[in-house]
C-alpha cells in the first residue's frame, strides 16, 4: 500500500510500514514543516493513504470537503512509537482492504471506518 506518514506521527512509523513492504512518503524525514493542506493534497495526488494524530485533517475532510485517498486518523490515549505500530498492525491485519478513499478513526479500544 502507498502511504503518507504525517510530521506529528512521527518516523519510526514510517520506517515500520516501510519494512513491511509499503511504499511510504514520511513528512518528518522529506519534508518537514509543511502545513496540512500542503499534506492533503500531496496525499492526494500521489494516491497515498494518510496517517496522523492530527485531528485537523477531519475538519479539513469534513467541512472543507477536501479530497482525499485515505485518512487514518490515530486517536491515542497511548501516543508512544510502539503504541502507534501496534494499533497499525491490527488495522492492516484486519481491515487493509477497508482502508483507501475511507476516513478511519482509531483508538486502543475501537476501529471506524466511514467510506467517502
């Protein structure tokens, strides 16, 4: 799968879904300091599913109604690296098939996935 790691989520993630196999755009390692429009549509338009802790991009989805590829949204009580990947594994484990041109909301306890 083809995804854009936000700054805020950090690039350890990136680096994990790289060594899963994923093609992965990391904001913290190639272009630090974008702002969120700048990473929407870069996820846009290389056809990315975006991940982040950012809860901008629901606004920017919703209200906005900007296009998108895919968000995974990361809602932790935990935000530590470890914590991220573990939530990502089940995520790719169980609902990879489930994830582009969705709005996906994850927390320790729950997965939702809105289909746009």
């Amino acid at each position: 799968m083809r995804f854009l790691v936000d700054e805020c989520t950090g690039p350890s993630v990136a680096r994990w879904l790289r060594e899963q196999g994923h093609d992965v755009y990391s904001v913290y390692d190639q272009a630090r300091g974008i702002d969120d429009d700048q990473v929407m549509a870069k996820a846009y338009q290389e056809e990315r599913i975006l991940v982040t802790n950012d809860l901008d991009f629901g606004e920017m989805v919703y209200r906005r109604k900007l296009r998108h590829r895919g968000i995974v949204l990361l809602r932790l009580d935990d935000e530590r690296t470890a914590n991220k990947i573990e939530i990502l594994s089940g995520l790719l484990e169980h609902y990879a098939d489930r994830l582009e041109n969705s709005f996906t909301v994850a927390t320790e306890e729950d997965v939702r996935i809105r289909r746009l």
